[in-house]
C-alpha cells in the first residue's frame, strides 16, 4: 500500500498547564517519523500562555498545523467532533495536551497499519509518571489481541486513549463521539467494537501519561457515577453487554467511587497497574 498520511488531533482548554502542553507538543515535533498535519482544537477561550504557545508554533511551522477555534468549552468528546471533521487524513492520531509521546510512537504505529491495512484502531500500553518525567511509577497494560480487546472491553476501557490511531470514516460511521463528559471515548470503542471494526494493541509503551493523584481526582464524586451508570446502559442498548454484566459492572465502579481516595490509589496501583520495575 502507499505510504500513510496522517494527522494529530489535540484538543485543548484553559485548565491546561502550559509547561506540560508544550512538552506534549514538543514530543510531537521530535518524533522519528513526523505527522503530515497537527490539528489543535482550541475547546474555548484558552489563557495567554497557551494561546501564546499556539501562536509561535503555528509561525513556526506554517504548514504543519491547523488550529480550530471552539467559540465555548464544549469538553473533549465535542471537541474532537469538531477536530475530526477538520482532519484532512483518514488515519488520526490522538494526542493528550499534557502526555508525552514516546519519539518512536508514530513510526511503530505508522509501520504496523502499513502491514496491517484491516486495523481500524491501533493503540498500544503507556507508562505512567508523577512529578518529572523521568519518575515512571507504573505501566498501564491494555489487551493486544482484537478477540481480548472486544472481551476486556465488556468491563474497562480495552485501549489507551492518549495512544490511539484511528482511521476518520469508522469513527464517522459509528457517529463519533457522544456528548458524554466522562467515558466518551470508552463509548466510542464500544461502539466501533460492536458493529465489527478491528482493534489492535502494540506492546510497546509508546506514551509515557502523567499519573499520581490529579488523576485520582478525576475518578470520584456523583456526577461521574451517574455518568458511568448512563454509559454502561448505552452498551446494554446497544448489545454489547448484557444485563447480568450491567449490574456487575455499575455496582463495582459505585464501590471504587466512594471508597476514600487512600483505598482507591491502593486498588488501582495494586490491581489495575503494574508496578515498572516489575514490567521491564
């Protein structure tokens, strides 16, 4: 097949730490193989600071990027909506605006697809950090296969977000994204898994994602328990799981939510991560 073409697509909004932004986009620009376009979607009014960044990276590198401006903070699932239709690539790239990719990721994940032209979703493991960069705590490991990945699925999210290359016409066939503020991208895998698109996971760690208890604190509180019980009811609708599995599954997320936070940082580096040392 002819060589792919690609684009990255980061949203951004004003929460958004410059240092760690410009780190996320400096680890784009320094990738071995390097994307043919950068869609940065602005979700709303962002900082100076950021704006500023976008700004002298723009000037810089004229032809690379493409930068939408959100008129209000929509949240991620929208905003990617928005950056998906602006793409001018079928084969996207996703990027967090505060990760930091791996300078092989690209490459790798190019040169599978390119050998594997039936994958409709390529992602692969992250390493988690906290503080410096350097400082990896833990290793977040995803199912490789498509039969493991549609398996897994059926209970926690089978793919690393921040790690995801997609080709733009599935994703469009399934809808895109839900207007959901929590999960949209663990709905939009059901929803491609569902109808029979093919997944895949690299083994490799090809982002290294900030950890610790800022990511912790996105995991509680009602409003997220209410949005996971919505989302879990959308895969029963859809047949992706079943009501023996809904129940299952929203009345272990209820527990983890309102559990303190000691308990909950105990379970998730105990059972759901791997400690590095122990992977490498």
């Amino acid at each position: 097949m002819d060589k792919i073409k690609f684009s990255v697509l980061m949203p951004v909004y004003h929460k958004e730490n410059p240092i760690f932004f410009k780190q996320a986009l400096e680890s784009i620009m320094q990738q071995t193989l390097m994307p043919d376009e950068i869609v940065i979607v602005k979700d709303g009014a962002l900082t100076k600071e950021l704006d500023n960044i976008i700004k002298n990276y723009s000037l810089n590198y004229n032809d690379l990027f493409n930068i939408i401006t959100l008129a209000q903070n929509v949240g991620p699932g929208k905003a990617r909506n928005a950056g998906l239709q602006a793409c001018k690539y079928n084969y996207i790239a996703l990027m967090d605006s505060d990760d930091i990719a791996n300078l092989a990721r690209f490459e790798k994940q190019i040169g599978y697809l390119e050998k594997h032209p039936e994958i409709d979703c390529l992602g692969s493991n992250v390493t988690e950090f906290e503080g410096n960069q350097e400082n990896i705590i833990s290793k977040k490991v995803v199912p490789i296969t498509h039969e493991e990945i549609f398996k897994f699925g059926k209970w926690r999210s089978p793919m690393n977000n921040m790690t995801i290359i997609y080709k733009k016409d599935k994703v469009l066939e399934v809808g895109g994204y839900n207007s959901f503020n929590f999960g949209e991208d663990y709905l939009l895998f059901a929803k491609m898994l569902n109808v029979g698109m093919l997944f895949h996971n690299l083994e490799d760690c090809l982002v290294n994602a900030r950890s610790g208890q800022r990511m912790l604190a996105k995991r509680v509180g009602w409003d997220k328990i209410k949005q996971e019980f919505l989302l879990f009811y959308e895969f029963k609708k859809m047949g992706y799981i079943n009501s023996y599995q809904f129940v299952r599954n929203v009345s272990l997320k209820f527990l983890l939510r309102i559990i303190p936070n000691w308990l909950r940082s105990y379970i998730y580096k105990k059972f759901l991560r791997k400690k590095y040392k122990e992977t490498i």
